[in-house]
C-alpha cells in the first residue's frame, strides 16, 4: 500500500496522468465542437487530436529529465522509448488504420454483391505527425508547469 501511495503522490506521476488526462480532455471536446454531441468513448480510445500517448511519454521523460538530469541514463532512455512510441503512433498505427479504412470499403463493396456479414475494423488507431506533435507539446508543457509552478 505504500508503494501505490508514493507512487500516485510523486510528481512524476501526477504531471504525466494530468498531461494524459488533458489530452483525452481535449478529444471530446474536439469531438463535440465537430458532431454536437459528447462521446465518453473519445477518453479511453485511441487516434484523434491530440495524441495522448505522445503527451504521456513526452512528460514521463521530460518530467525524469527535470527531476534526475538532462544526461541522465534514466532520461535517456525515457526520452529513447518517447521517440519510439511517438514514431510508432504516427508510422506503424496510422498505416494500419488506412488499411483497415480500406478493407472496410473493399467489404462495403463485397456486402452490396453477396451476403457477407458487415464487420468493421477499427480505422482511428494512429496519428497524424500534427497529432503528435501536439500531443508532445502539451506533456512538455504540463511537466514544465508542475516542476515550474505546481510543486
């Protein structure tokens, strides 16, 4: 029980949930300005505007950065396994969601020839560059305000 305490009482975790958080925020409310309605579903998904696992990265590593050392071997590879996800979120993950966008449309046209039952594939699973980018800035921002302002 201990270490769950110090764990959610750290800085470290409190600024990266809190940049998670906010990005996840920010998809429903994009969300909402796009389609009107609330969809709860865009905190927990994955894809959209902004990237919240670049943002959850990004401050896990620049949050260790400011609490260890900028040359660190703990930041390194924090910021090592950052660029790996945000890499993948924005290459591996997006072309796997074009892909599926396209399956999805070759099954649209095989269902209007011959009965076969329509089961989609999930199509919003990678990010755009943009996407990422944003969801980086907002975790370097959240890490600087907690290390800067919060505590």
């Amino acid at each position: 029980m201990k270490v769950l305490k110090a764990i959610i009482l750290s800085k470290i975790f409190c600024a990266t949930f809190t940049a998670w958080a906010l990005a996840q925020g920010i998809k429903v409310l994009i969300y909402y300005i796009n389609y009107h309605k609330i969809d709860f579903r865009r905190l927990v998904g994955s894809g959209g505007m902004p990237s919240s696992h670049s943002a959850f990265v990004s401050c896990l590593a620049t949050t260790i950065g400011l609490e260890t050392s900028w040359n660190s071997p703990v930041f390194l590879l924090a910021l090592g396994m950052a660029l790996i996800i945000m890499s993948d979120a924005a290459g591996v993950r997006r072309a796997a969601g074009q892909q599926a966008k396209i399956l999805n449309l070759i099954m649209e046209d095989l269902y209007q020839s011959r009965p076969i039952p329509p089961q989609r594939l999930k199509e919003l699973l990678g990010h755009t560059p943009v996407q990422v980018l944003v969801g980086a800035v907002i975790g370097v921002a959240i890490a600087i305000l907690f290390y800067r302002v919060i505590f």
